[in-house]
C-alpha cells in the first residue's frame, strides 16, 4: 500500500548525504513499561491498551480502560504530547508484536498498560519521524524476528529492539518529511473513507434490486 512504501523510501535514505545513524536506544530520554490495576469506571484513570493502537501509527480513544492506579504511579506514567508507546507483548499469528502509537494529545490524564512501554525522544529528534521510522521498520518486518512466544502471548526482544538503526536527518528535514507523510496518510484515509461510502451505496442498491426481485417486481 501507499503509506508503507513511502516509509520504505524514508528508510532507504540512509546514506543520504547530511544523515546520520544511530541506534534508537541513543535518541531515548527513557524508555518504560506501564501500569495495570482492578477496573474503576467511576473514579479510575485511562489506561491505553494496544487495543487503542491503529495501524498507521496513530491511536484510538474509544473503549478506553479505566483502572484503579495509585496516585504516585500516575504521576511518573502520565503521557505527554510527543511519547510514543510500543506493543511489548501480544500480536498475534497476522499480527506481529512490536506496533507502535503516537501519543498527541494535551491536557487529558492518559496512562498505559503493563504490555506496553514508552519511548521519550531527546531533543534533536522530532519524536514523530522517529515514530514513523519504526512504524516503516514494522511494516518491513524487522519486529518478526525479535518476538518470544511464552504461554500463546509474543513477547519482543526489547534489548535488540533498542539496538536498530535509525536513520536520522537534520531537525529541519525530519519536520519535512513528517509533514509529507502526514499529508500522505490524510489522503490514504479520504480514499478509504469515499471507499467505504461507496460500498454502503454499493450494498443499499443490491439490497432493493433484491428485495424488488424477490418480490416479483423486476
């Protein structure tokens, strides 16, 4: 599809003139794992799941868990604009472990699940080109060979997950190229969109020519 080659373009850059390389474990301020407490849907907080994650980097807030979450913890697991969240157990057998979602958005408490661990970029990086480098390093398949399997859940190789190889261009680019492919991305889900509106339309006139035939009015 669009989105992914275009991040396979990003990615095959890297011996591109004025770009550096450098092992994600370097670009990190931190990198921790989250929390998990006894369902609250009265006073609890929002935990994030990898059930929120979409597929082209981005995060879904329906069907947010509420948890019971100790007040000191919630303090140090708190999201900020900018974290990125990585899928550290689960996947599945078409799904591999190892997705990764941008968190963008300010005000609200958001916490995270025990499956799931944060990355804090440093300055110098855009966390949002770094979100999409390893969204691309995803989509290639790099996380295939990093997950575990214990008791049916996959679990990835953290350690060697921190050893890739991130291409990185000066600040200025990296905000160039996040705009191209946020601009890409919005143009993938207008077609998906209009692409779906066509096929309700599609099924709708199906339906009535059937009902007219099986009625006996064609």
């Amino acid at each position: 599809s669009i989105m992914p080659s275009a991040l396979h373009e990003v990615l095959s850059h890297r011996e591109k003139e004025g770009w550096e390389i450098e092992w994600l474990d370097n670009l990190l301020v931190f990198k921790d794992s989250g929390v998990w407490g006894p369902e609250d849907h009265q006073s609890g907080y929002a935990v994030l799941r990898s059930t929120n994650f979409n597929n082209n980097g981005s995060l879904c807030f329906d069907n947010i868990a509420k948890r019971r979450v100790e007040s000191i913890k919630v303090g140090s697991k708190k999201l900020v604009k900018g974290d990125i969240l990585l899928e550290r157990s689960g996947g599945g057998p078409k799904q591999p472990v190892g997705r990764v979602a941008y968190f963008d958005k300010d005000g609200d408490t958001f916490v995270f699940g025990n499956f799931i661990t944060r990355l804090r970029v440093k300055d110098g990086t855009y966390p949002k080109f770094l979100l999409f480098m390893l969204l691309g390093l995803y989509y290639q398949g790099a996380t295939n060979k990093l997950q575990k399997q214990t008791t049916g859940i996959r679990n990835l190789n953290f350690k060697e997950y921190l050893q890739f190889e991130i291409p990185l261009p000066p600040l200025s680019e990296q905000y160039h190229i996040v705009a191209y492919l946020d601009q890409l991305q919005s143009s993938v889900d207008e077609l998906r969109r209009l692409q779906q509106e066509t096929q309700k339309e599609i099924n709708s006139v199906t339906s009535a020519v059937l009902d007219k035939a099986f009625r006996g009015e064609l």
